[in-house]
C-alpha cells in the first residue's frame, strides 16, 4: 500500500471519530428498531451491533421486556413506542393506571435517563382512525405521571405522524392539517407547545415519489436535484426539506409555528418496488444522516437542524403490504451492512472541503484505527481480528476539555465544542501568511492559511486571556488537538 492511500485511510478515520462525537452543534441521529419479523438476532445481539457502530439513539416501537433489558446500561437513548392498541386502556383509566403502566412496562426495565421521548402510538391519524380520540388524553395522562415522577422535563411525549395527515403540501407553503383531524389536532400542537415537546413526523420521499412518479424527479427525491423549486422567494432542492416545511406551514396556519419538529422515520428501501435499489437506498441516507450532522434546517427554519431517525435497523419480512415495506434494514441479520458504503465511509476533509475516498474492500486491510477518547490509542489493523496497538497520545478529547473547561469557563464536552465551532482561530493562531506577507511558502509547499504556530499571535500581541472571545480561544484549541493527533498518526 502507498503512502498516500496509507494516510487517506488513517485521515478518514480521524474525521470519522470526530464527526460522531455527541454535539449540540449537530442535530442527533438515530436507527429505528422494528422488529415485525421472525428470523432477528437476540436483543443483546442487537445492542452490541449498535455499539460497535457507535449509534446512541434508538427507536423502538413497543415495550417488550426483554429489549428494555438489553438496553439497560448501554448508553443508548431511546424513544419508547406505545403501541396503538393501549391507547384506550391509558386514556380511559385514571392517573394511577398511568403510573402503575409506566413503572410496570417501562422503569422497572430500564432507567430514565436513557428515555429521550415516549412516542403515544403511530400514524394513528386518518391511518388507525379508531385509535384517534385516545391520543391527547392518553399523552395528558402519562405526562401528569411523569410529572409526578419528576421526569417530565427529561422525558418527552409526542406522536409521530404520516404526511397523509396534510390536506395539502405542494407548495410547501401551502401546507395545511386535514379537516379531519383538526379537532385532534389543536390540543396536540397545544400540549406540545405548552410542555417543549417536538411534532414528530414520519418522512417518506421514496412514497412519494412512486405515488407521483410523473411529477416528482427521482433525483429531488435523493437529494440529487440540480433544480430549485421556488415557492414565495424560498428555494427547495430536495423532497425532504420540502415536505419537513409543509408540516412547519400547517402549524403556523394553526397558530403554533413555534414547534420544533423531529424526524421519527425516514429511509428509502433498497429492493422490492421501483427504484427501490442499494444504491438509492445509501445515496438517500447517507445524505439525511449528513444534513443532520452538518445541522442544516429547512429553508423555512434555516438556523434549526433537525433530528433524525433512520429507518431501519434491519428488514421485516413479517410486514405487510408492498414489497418494499420488507427491504428498509441498512443492517443485515448478521450484523454487516446491507449495502456496500465502504467507499464513501471515508473521506478527507482539508482547507474546509469534504472529498470522499474510494476504498476497496477487497484490499481494506491493513488500515490504522484511530480511538479518540481522553488520550488517543493507535490501533494497527491487520485483517478480520487482527490488530495491535502500535502508539498512541496522551493529547486527547480530555485534553481538549480540561484545557478548554480552564480557558472558556465552560460547563460542559458540549458547550465547549458548539462554542469552538463558532470561533475564528485565525484571530489566536499565527498563520504561514502572518510570517511570509499574505502570501504562501511555496517552496515547502506550505499554504497561507496554514497554521505555523498554535496560539502564536498572544505571544507578540500586548494582550490577556479575557481580551481573547472564548469561542476564537475553543476554535484554536480543537485545531491544536485534532491537527496533532492528525500529525501523530501519520508519523
């Protein structure tokens, strides 16, 4: 193996670690759990699958004992479902059931602080219309148990909704409740509003597509468009933003625009229908995962990322109607990817640009992984089970917080890093233009935006710690970290 193939390996591999370190200055994603099938590895199975692939957010669509279980102590968040048919049971019953329910089904299986949201059924709206009536009351109750518990600030309640439930999306800004659910509705959106709680929807553009195949380009449907829609001066690439910000103008209609929203499902089949493909069905995900992570909005919501959960974590093949409903899993039952993304799990990222690597998994080995945690191990990868560790750095991620936690005054991993990444570390650093006039060293090959010397220009500047912002200080501090561990590793 060359030496250049060597270091876009190790580099890929850095850039992975980062990207997926828990931020509040990216919009979480998750994997949703369906499990309507017959043939699916044990729970505990499941667990550690989702681990090795350092996925921390989980849907799953009941409260079965034996999963709870399995989660419990992983550190792994879930949003629990409360299947359709308890809805009555819950919204008939008095507080105490609520609580009794939740204590029975729920916390005595796994702790609270791995609950991010109970989801109060599914697509009940127009698609399980009997089930209607129960929604609000039975979210009104298992909230006021939840208060009782203290745990109504941490745990969240919704319940995830089909596009169907729009009488109209198209444009987006026309978009607007069906008559038939606004008398459910309106208390949902006020409750939600009321208690901080996201409208959460369930995003299909694959259905969309193959319902309108003579209307909708499959290419604004992947993310692909080379065209804009405009829709009163907001501009729309891709049929997921479009139909997140129908959903956002039928609540303002209603009065409630200030609802954030979450993405509950979304995903594109890789078999069993038309362009339904492995190839679409990475090139989908792969561009919601990244829209999330890059934390990039709605154009109605532009400064808010939304969250997402991917759907789904394997195939059904228990599930009903068209094919395709069976073929979602980006996983297969024996934990290796459905699809080949080898080739665009890696990439670069220099001067600012993202530029995917071409891998051959036929020739993946060897490759150097790159544990970034408090200190950095460098493990050397030789085949299937075979590795070593062949250095390593006591420059770290705890570096990176002590000396940031010392500097900034922030309270947390997760202030430091939103703060870092607003900062100009241009105004901290010493640059190779700094030195050389504006202009590059060319005759070693060294840009002028390079970075001669980290936290260089307070060595020459008549200035104090407070004079600096913190977010300039965070921004140079990542760069001092993550450009010698980038160093270490090739050398």
């Amino acid at each position: 193996m060359g030496n250049h193939q060597l270091f876009h390996r190790i580099f890929s591999l850095i850039c992975l670690v980062f990207l997926f370190t828990p931020s509040t200055a990216a919009a979480p994603v998750g994997l949703c759990y369906g499990r309507v099938a017959n043939n699916l590895p044990a729970p505990s199975s499941v667990v550690d699958l989702l681990k090795s692939n350092g996925i921390s957010r989980v849907r799953i669509f009941d409260t079965d004992p034996d999963v709870l279980k399995a989660f419990s102590g992983s550190g792994i968040n879930l949003m629990i479902g409360v299947p359709n048919e308890i809805l009555p049971s819950i919204a008939n019953n008095n507080l105490d059931f609520s609580l009794q329910w939740l204590q029975n089904n729920v916390l005595s299986h796994i702790s609270p602080t791995q609950i991010q949201y109970i989801a109060v059924g599914n697509e009940v709206f127009l698609k399980d219309p009997y089930y209607t009536p129960f929604v609000v009351p039975a979210i009104n109750n298992l909230h006021q148990a939840l208060q009782g518990l203290n745990l109504a600030e941490t745990i969240k309640l919704s319940t995830p909704h089909a596009a169907c439930v729009l009488s109209n999306s198209f444009p987006p800004s026309a978009g607007d409740f069906s008559p038939n659910v606004q008398s459910a509705m309106i208390p949902l959106l006020q409750f939600l509003k009321d208690t901080n709680s996201p409208m959460m929807i369930n995003v299909y553009p694959y259905f969309s597509y193959i319902n309108n195949v003579n209307d909708i380009p499959l290419d604004y449907a992947l993310f692909k468009s080379p065209n804009i829609l405009s829709d009163r001066g907001v501009s729309y690439s891709n049929l997921f933003d479009a139909t997140i910000d129908s959903f956002v103008a039928a609540m303002e209609k209603a009065g409630f625009g200030g609802v954030r929203v979450v993405v509950t499902e979304t995903g594109w089949p890789k078999a069993g229908g038309e362009a339904a493909t492995p190839d679409n069905a990475l090139t989908y995900n792969q561009n919601a995962i990244s829209r999330a992570l890059g934390n990039l909005g709605t154009p109605r919501r532009p400064e808010s990322g939304v969250e997402v959960f991917l759907f789904g974590l394997f195939d059904e093949d228990g599930k009903n109607g068209e094919a395709c409903e069976r073929h979602f899993g980006v996983f297969e039952l024996d934990g290796v990817k459905a699809y080949n993304a080898v080739p665009h799990d890696a990439f670069t990222y220099m001067d600012g640009q993202k530029e995917f690597v071409q891998i051959n998994p036929n020739d993946l080995f060897p490759y150097l992984l790159v544990n970034i945690g408090s200190g950095v191990s460098i493990i050397k990868v030789d085949g299937d089970g075979k590795y070593e560790r062949v250095s390593g750095t006591s420059v770290g991620g705890g570096t990176f917080w002590g000396l940031g936690r010392l500097l900034t005054k922030c309270k947390s991993f997760d202030e430091l890093l939103e703060l870092s990444h607003r900062g100009n570390n241009r105004v901290i650093d010493m640059l190779v233009g700094d030195i050389f006039g504006g202009m590059d060293y060319a005759k070693i090959g060294l840009s002028a935006t390079a970075i001669a010397s980290s936290f260089g220009k307070a060595i020459s500047e008549n200035k104090e710690l407070e004079d600096y912002r913190p977010e300039d200080v965070g921004g140079s501090l990542l760069r001092l970290i993550s450009n010698n561990i980038g160093q270490v590793n090739i050398l």
